[in-house]
C-alpha cells in the first residue's frame, strides 16, 4: 500500500486531472474566465480555448459576457480555479438578467473609481490626523 496515495498534489501536478475540461478561472484582478483547459506548465501558466469572461454586478442582479477565444493566463495572476459541473453551470445565470457588456462595464467602473476616491478620502484623513504615510503601494494596507 502506498502510504502517500491519499494525499492530494500541492503542486501544479494538480492540475491533469483538469485538461480537456471547462472550468473557472478568476484572475488577481477580478476578472473571471471559463474555458476549457488545454495545457499547463509547473508554473501554472495556463492556456484555455473557447474563454468567454463574465462580469457580474450582484447589485442590479445583472450579467454580462464576453468571447475572448483562446486565452494564456500566467499562473501568478490565477487566484482560484475549478472545474465547472456542466449540469449545473446555468442555474446561476437563471437568476440575474442578460445585460450588453459595454454597459454592465461602464457600471463597474464608475462604482470602482468611487471606491478608489473613497480610499484615497480616508487615506488623507488618516495622514492629516494620525500621521500615517502616503508613501505605500499596493498591499500596504494590511
């Protein structure tokens, strides 16, 4: 009996048992891709065919999507990734609304730029009465 035959692989090795099937991708920054996964490499670069990516704003219950084809996506950027159940991949979608995508777009942008000017408010409220610097980047904040 092989005593390492029940552990799961923790590395990109993982991942043949997901070749030549759909799944979900989400991506560092927010972006979320399904497609079908055709290779891989030890540094989980990962390259899919038939990608579309969707845009979601739980908000208005809305959705858009997109066809992207075939897509190389470097494995640092992917934050997540799983196997899509093709019996169950339409259930979510009955529930919000079909939307263009340049306008579902628009939307999330406007709302993530007013998130951006609300941080920097807070940022130069806490520098002028707590004395905390501005000189940070991304990932500074925690």
């Amino acid at each position: 009996m092989d005593p390492l035959g029940n552990l799961q692989f923790t590395t990109s090795g993982a991942l043949i048992e997901l070749v030549d099937k759909k799944v979900l991708v989400h991506l560092r920054d927010d972006r979320k891709l399904i497609g079908v996964l055709r290779s891989y490499d030890q540094y989980a670069n990962l390259v899919l065919t038939q990608t579309i990516e969707r845009l979601y704003h739980p908000a208005t219950k809305a959705y858009a999507q997109t066809e992207r084809g075939v897509f190389l996506v470097r494995g640092e950027n992917v934050v997540l990734l799983g196997e899509v159940d093709l019996d169950l991949e339409d259930a979510p979608l009955a529930a919000l609304t079909l939307v263009p995508w340049p306008h579902l777009a628009a939307v999330i942008a406007s709302e993530q730029k007013a998130k951006l000017a609300a941080k920097h408010a807070r940022e130069r409220v806490l520098l002028a009465r707590q004395g905390f610097g501005d000189e940070g980047g991304e990932g500074d904040a925690y």
